[in-house]
C-alpha cells in the first residue's frame, strides 16, 4: 500500500494540481472552463473587485482561496499555484548552487498593496504579473499561428522559471505579489489572534506600518494621475462584447489568453499596435474567417479580471462591437451583379436593401440603430467591401 500513500503524498497533489491546470489551460474545447484556475486567484479578483465595484459569483471561489490562506499560511503557493510547483522544482535542483536571496526584500508584497491601492483609484498596477495570468498565457502559443505578442506571453513562464536558476527561491518567496498578498493575510491573522510577543510586535507594526502607508500611497496617487499620462494614440480596435468601457479595459485585461483560446470561431488575436502602448496585447476581433456567433458568450464567461463582463446570450443583441460600413463603389450590387448575402447574413436585420433615388438600381444600408458589428456580414460578402467599425 505504499503506492498509495505515494500518490497521495502533498508533493503528488500538488504536481495533479498543475497538470489538471495545464489541462485547462489548453485551447481544447473547454468553454468557459477555459483558464478556470484564474478564477482561484485573490489577487486578481481583489484587483477586479475594487476596480469594478462589483462581483460576479466565480469570485466566490478566491473568496475560498482567501479563506484557506487565512486559516494556513501560503495555502494557495503549496497546494494550487502550477507556476509555484515549477519554481519550486527548479529551485529544489539549484539548491546550494545559486545566490543567496536573503538580503532581497520582499518586493511581492508591496506590489501587492501597491496594485490594491491603486486599484481603488481604477488602476490595477500590478495585476499583469499574477502567476496565474503568466501561466495561463503561456499556453496560447498551442491556439494561435506565431506573433510577436503570441511569442511574448509564451516567454513569461519561462522567464519566471529561470530566475530560479541563478537565485533560488527568489519569484515565489521576494517577488510573487500573489504570495507577498498571502504573507499579508498571515501577518493579519498573527495581529489578530496575538501570537507575537508584544515587544516584537510594536517594533514590527511601526516600521512595517510606515512602508504599508508610503507604498498605499504611492499606488493611490499613481492610479489617480496614471491616467492622464496614458492618453491612448493610434487607431481604433474592436474589443470583444461586453468590454468595459475606454481605457479601463486596456488596464484592467490580464493579457491572460483564455478568451482568445476559447473563441469558438478564433476571431480574436492579441492586439498588435505599437503606437498605443496601454492597449497592447489586449484581446481584439478581426472578422476573417468567423464571426461573432450570436448565441455566444464565452468570451465573458472565461474573463477572470471582469475585462469583459459576464453577461447572457440573450443579451448580444444590446452589445455592440461596432458599426457596420459598406463600400458601395464595390459592392457587387452597384456593378448590377444580384446579390443578398449581407441581408441574408444579418441575424439583427441590421441590413436592407433598397432602391436608390433616382435609380433604377438597388444597393445595401446599414441600420444602425440595428447593428452590433457582430461580423457576419464582413465574412459573407464576396468582394469583401464591408468591414466593421469600432
């Protein structure tokens, strides 16, 4: 029965964790199970929540998470977190032959409080480097072809890993703000129910409590005047339904890849224009092979930040992507050729065709007031004169 009790092992749960993990991370079908271990995540629902002012009921199971790393200290590094595995095993294989990290402070955690802080404010600072969006954006290199940001996201765990190497210990235990936040929460419980000795605690609470105050301010002021700093530049994008609005979308996406994998139809891709730094590497849509399937909602389902906002199937028709424009000089209508595609493509009867006045001939309109920019359109048209408009 020894295989038993080695299976059953902490080390063993753990390393099923990570593979269950890995499993939901890859663009295989899952919906909205797609990146589900995000949703376990504190620090990225604490970013959301104080962002949005709001919740929806996935963030009950970092409530959980929450709960349990206040009952045992780093519950979510030594039982959950894949990223903490790999760290640990590289590590474990470096021991005694790496840098000392002792005299490193403990950067994570005032990461941490600084990103909360700032989130209050309405900008999460810190959420991109949350373990779980660094591993789960590993894996879109297996659902989309090669891209600079596709390259890039894929490069995160990897980097995480070989810092390890030469410092040992060092992302898990100095720079995690995942774990820096964990370390809070035990330092709370420590005040709470007394367990140092007074004297320590006086000592501790004043230093501590200075830094606590420097770095809470510092990330108040920064998500107060980031924003007039971040003017956004270059051309337009269409963001998936149901996106925040403005820029509160570009700061507040983890660039974690679980929409871009689930899309059943693979209409979106990380955004690629250098000129608007705040919004690169954010989900966009380009309607070439597929479109926005009106029955769908997956993309909402999977968003673990609250980038994009959990909303119904039913509720497609009120999302808007964008407006619809078609380039009549092309179209095969005004070259007298018959064709209805557009029209018959619609699901919102967003398009009509009409004779023109003073013509003889008839040519397609867009009734806004009727369109979402779902794409069907844009796909189903022969010489591609319609494209969406954000």
């Amino acid at each position: 029965m020894a295989w038993i009790k080695r299976i059953m092992s902490k080390a063993s749960i753990r390393g099923g964790i990570t593979m269950l993990s890995i499993l939901f991370a890859l663009p295989l079908g899952w919906g909205g199970f797609t990146g589900f271990t995000i949703w376990l995540s504190p620090f990225v629902m604490l970013n959301s929540v104080f962002v949005l002012k709001s919740v929806v009921w996935l963030n009950g199971l970092a409530v959980i998470t929450l709960v349990l790393i206040f009952l045992r200290k780093r519950w979510f590094c030594k039982t959950i977190c894949p990223v903490g595995w790999g760290c640990d095993a590289v590590s474990l294989y470096r021991k005694g032959r790496g840098y000392s990290i002792k005299k490193i402070p403990p950067v994570g955690k005032w990461l941490a409080i600084g990103s909360l802080a700032a989130a209050f404010a309405g900008i999460p600072l810190f959420i991109l480097f949350d373990p779980m969006s660094v591993f789960n954006g590993f894996f879109v290199i297996f659902s989309r072809e090669l891209s600079v940001p596709i390259v890039l996201s894929f490069l995160g765990l990897p980097f995480l890993l070989a810092i390890n190497i030469p410092f040992p210990g060092i992302w898990c235990t100095k720079l995690c703000p995942l774990g820096g936040l964990q370390d809070e929460i035990t330092a709370v419980k420590n005040v709470i129910l007394q367990k140092q000795v007074k004297e320590e605690r006086v000592k501790t609470i004043t230093s501590t409590g200075r830094r606590f105050f420097l770095v809470s301010a510092t990330g108040l002021l920064g998500g107060l005047l980031l924003p007039s700093f971040l003017t956004p530049v270059g051309k337009r994008y269409l963001q998936p339904p149901g996106s925040v609005p403005g820029d509160l979308f570009n700061t507040l996406c983890l660039r974690c890849g679980n929409c871009i994998k689930s899309c059943p139809t693979g209409i979106l891709s990380h955004h690629m224009d250098m000129q608007n730094k705040l919004s690169w590497m954010v989900p966009e849509i380009s309607f070439i092979d597929g479109y926005c399937l009106e029955n769908c909602n997956t993309c909402s389902q999977v968003c673990p930040s609250g980038a994009i906002t959990l909303f119904g199937k039913n509720a497609k028709n009120r999302l808007i992507i964008g407006i619809a424009d078609i380039k009549l000089e092309n179209c095969l209508l005004a070259k007298n050729t018959e064709c209805d595609r557009c029209k018959a493509a619609c699901s919102y009867d967003a398009i009509k065709i009409d004779k023109t006045e003073g013509a003889i001939r008839m040519l397609p309109s867009v009734i806004k007031d009727q369109c979402v920019g779902c794409g069907a359109c844009v796909v189903i048209c022969p010489p591609r004169v319609i494209e969406v408009v954000p």
